[in-house]
C-alpha cells in the first residue's frame, strides 16, 4: 500500500492578556499527549514539583506568577505543574536556520525545521507582565520565538551536540527573555543566570538594531558570537550523523552567502527560506518545515509564513486566525501519526529517524 504523501494540519493563531480560556481548551485539547510524552520513563524520571519550584525560585523568579497562573488554569495538578515549569523535561532536539538582515529595515528570520507530530501550531498574543508578546507557544508556557512590544525578537535553533544536563527546556528560556528584556544587552544579562538542558543557539534583534547569537551549552557559560547566521551546529561540536542528516554546515554556508548579497529587501531576504536547502520537506521523517517567520523590530510587527500563505501581525490589529496547511512529503508519511510517538524520541537521546 503506498504511503500517504500530504498530511493536513491547522494552525491556529489567538489573543489572550492572561492565560484564559482559549489558553485551557488548547491545554485540555493536547494535556493527555503531553502528560503521555512527559512521563514516559516514569515520574521518577522528571523533576519533582519542589524541584522544579526550586529551580523556577532561583534562576527565573520572575516567571513564578506567570507558572502559577498556568498551574491553577490547567487545573493545579502535580504532573501539569512540573510540566509547565520545563525544567529537566524529556529531551528533544530540532533543525532550524535563522539569520539576520538589514535592508530597507533590519529583519530577523527563522524557519522552524521539526515533526509535525511533536508541534501544536498555536500562535499567541499575550500581556502576561509589563510587556506585550507575540509568539509560538511550546510546551504551552514556552515561546519557540517570538516579539515583544518593546522590539526584542528572539528564536533559536539546535546546537548540534548530544549534549544533555539539567536545565531548562529551552522554549521556557526564550519566554522568559521575552516577558522580562526589552532589549539585546538586558537579554544578555538575563541568560547568564539559567541553565539549559541542551544545546542552542539563541538569535537576538531589538528596535535600536542591535543583535546577538548566543550559544548555549549544558554546564557551560553562554558564548556570545556576534554571528548573523546560526544553523544547527557549534564551534566546537561534532555529531557527524547529524550534521550529516541536517546539513547544517551547507544550510550555514548558504546563508552566508545569502547575507553578503546587497539588493535584497527585508521581505525578499524572508522569502529566500522558502526556498532550497533551507526549506525542507521531509515532514514524515521529523524534519520537515512547518513554518517561516520573519520579525521587524523597527516597526513591532512579525510575519508567519508558509509557501502558499502569510499571516502578519502588530500589537494592535486583533487576532483569531486559523490557517489550514497541507505539508508534502515526496517520500511519504507513517500509517500511524500518535502524536510525541517513541518512533520520534527515546532515552536519553531523541532517535535520528530522519
């Protein structure tokens, strides 16, 4: 029987000043998945709920109110709590390309390479403290990346290294950025205090124009590169099998080509993603692209966008979006599509099935 090539998927894209209800349908809707993925070695396996108290009280105190809300929203449960504090959760690792651009108005952007079977496709607005953010929720407490109202964007990618301690998951790092750093330099500061639990590289652009790439190792100080360009490796890492499956150091490479050509503008520069070798197809085997995103600071505005549809958004136009995808894989998808299956993860290290 031949496999299925198209695999129909919705995003869907909402506004919430705090964690409410559209936020709890979305936690109820995808909680049995989650709670199925984060216990699959057995609660002892995770952090307990003082641990990851402790953890969230010592390096990120600022996000207790913020975890607390979610808690009690999703119902105050040890399992949901621990979960949505992110520390120590199952390990996972993604592709991701990002880069920086300045044209007509500097950019920063980023495709968001991963199984379509480990990705909720939900899109937020929120105003959880003193700053507005739009972003790609993870986990449900976490951001993949996203804009803040004082201009700050933030993304990431893998760092390419088998590399696993305790720490943060790295979607709760960047909300955190986020809610509390309005610029590149308060950022910076902020990511010296929290450990991670792999490795990163983390993009950084604010409104003055000013970015960073940081890259984040477990147990080590962050390293701060200047680079405008990241992909899915490190200085020093080396993981041939996967560089070699990813091709980060071509898709690097690509993109340093890609920066160094003048005549580009912001959006054209965006639009080059959607195009070989950074976009990829391969959805059925964990990496494929679900989705392209693009931040202007200068303006406070962020793009989404897919080869066939864009959705733009500011801190002002309101938001109920729903985009119905339809990603292609010439080489097909499984027969069974469980969502966060063991056929995409195991212990300690997610298996490279791609």
């Amino acid at each position: 029987m031949a496999r299925r090539k198209h695999l129909h998927f919705s995003f869907y894209a909402f506004a919430e000043d705090a964690p409410g209800p559209i936020w709890k349908h979305h936690f109820d809707r995808f909680w049995p998945e989650y709670n199925r993925w984060f216990l699959r070695y057995g609660e002892h396996d995770r952090p307990t709920y003082l641990e990851s108290l402790r953890a969230l009280e010592r390096h990120m105190p600022e996000m207790l109110p913020i975890w607390e809300a979610m808690v009690d929203l999703a119902g105050g449960g040890d399992y949901a709590a621990r979960f949505l504090a992110q520390y120590n959760p199952p390990p996972l690792f993604r592709g991701c390309s990002q880069a920086i651009y300045r044209a007509d108005e500097a950019v920063m952007v980023r495709s968001y390479d991963y199984s379509p079977y480990i990705f909720d496709g939900l899109l937020m607005r929120s105003r959880f403290h003193d700053r507005a953010v739009i972003g790609m929720l993870d986990c449900m407490s976490g951001l993949l990346d996203g804009i803040n109202s004082d201009g700050l964007a933030v993304s990431m990618s893998f760092g390419g290294r088998e590399d696993f301690a305790d720490g943060f998951g790295i979607s709760m790092v960047i909300r955190y950025l986020l809610e509390f750093a309005g610029d590149v330099a308060e950022a910076g500061e902020l990511i010296r205090r929290v450990p991670v639990q792999g490795a990163y590289n983390l993009m950084l652009l604010d409104r003055a124009g000013k970015f960073e790439t940081i890259a984040l190792t477990p147990g080590r100080d962050p390293v701060f590169l200047g680079d405008p360009i990241a992909t899915n490796h490190q200085a020093d890492s080396h993981w041939p099998l996967y560089e070699e499956k990813v091709h980060t150091h071509m898709r690097y490479k690509y993109l340093a080509e890609l920066v160094a050509q003048p005549g580009h503008t912001a959006r054209s520069f965006a639009r080059e993603f959607l195009k070989d070798p950074l976009y990829h197809r391969r959805f059925g085997h964990g990496f494929g692209t679900l989705y392209d995103a693009a931040f202007y600071p200068g303006r406070l505005a962020c793009e989404y966008f897919w080869p066939d549809h864009a959705w733009a958004f500011d801190f002002n136009t309101p938001i109920g979006h729903e985009y119905h995808a339809t990603f292609v894989d010439p080489d097909g998808f499984p027969s069974r599509k469980k969502h966060y299956d063991d056929v995409y993860t195991s212990k300690p290290i997610p298996v490279l099935q791609f």
